[in-house]
C-alpha cells in the first residue's frame, strides 16, 4: 500500500504475444478503475503511463486481458513501476 499522500506516476510496458491479439491495461486505485483502459496489438510493447492522487493506504493495481480470434492470445507485462517524489527534505524518490 501507499506509504505517503500525493502524486504518482504509474507506468508498464504491455505486449501482445500474437498479430490477431488485443492486449488490455487499466489502473485501478482501491479496487476502482481509474485512468484510461490502455489497448495494444503491438508484439514489441508499448509503454504506458498515468499520473494519480493517492492517499497513505491507498492500493495500486494493473489489472490485464487479452482478445481476438486464435486462442493462443496473451498479454505481458514487461515492467510495472511506481514513481512518486516525496516532498521530504533530503529525500528523492525519482528525479
């Protein structure tokens, strides 16, 4: 769970396994989607990113689905990361 309120910055790298496959993202806060649902049938992934208000407690989640027409269809994600700049003297958590 989130240590600090504030703002952070969530970004994932997402990848369709086959050309006919549709890979979906979406961001959700406390169990909530929040942001925009995030679409790619690219096979090399595509870097997405979102910027949230969050509160200490606050859950993050990257909830993931694929569709199209072979049933071999997968979605990955390659990276997931959260930033955030804490407003703390002598404290830094991304440039």
């Amino acid at each position: 769970s989130i240590k600090l309120s504030g703002t952070v910055r969530v970004k994932f790298l997402m990848e369709s396994a086959y050309d006919d496959g549709t890979a979906y993202g979406q961001i959700y806060k406390n169990g909530v989607a929040v942001g925009t649902q995030r679409t790619t049938s690219s096979e090399a992934g595509v870097w997405f990113m979102e910027d949230l208000s969050v509160v200490t407690g606050d859950t993050i989640e990257l909830w993931i689905k694929t569709a199209g027409s072979s049933g071999d269809n997968t979605t990955y994600i390659n990276a997931f990361q959260l930033l955030a700049h804490a407003n703390v003297p002598g404290i830094c958590l991304y440039p």
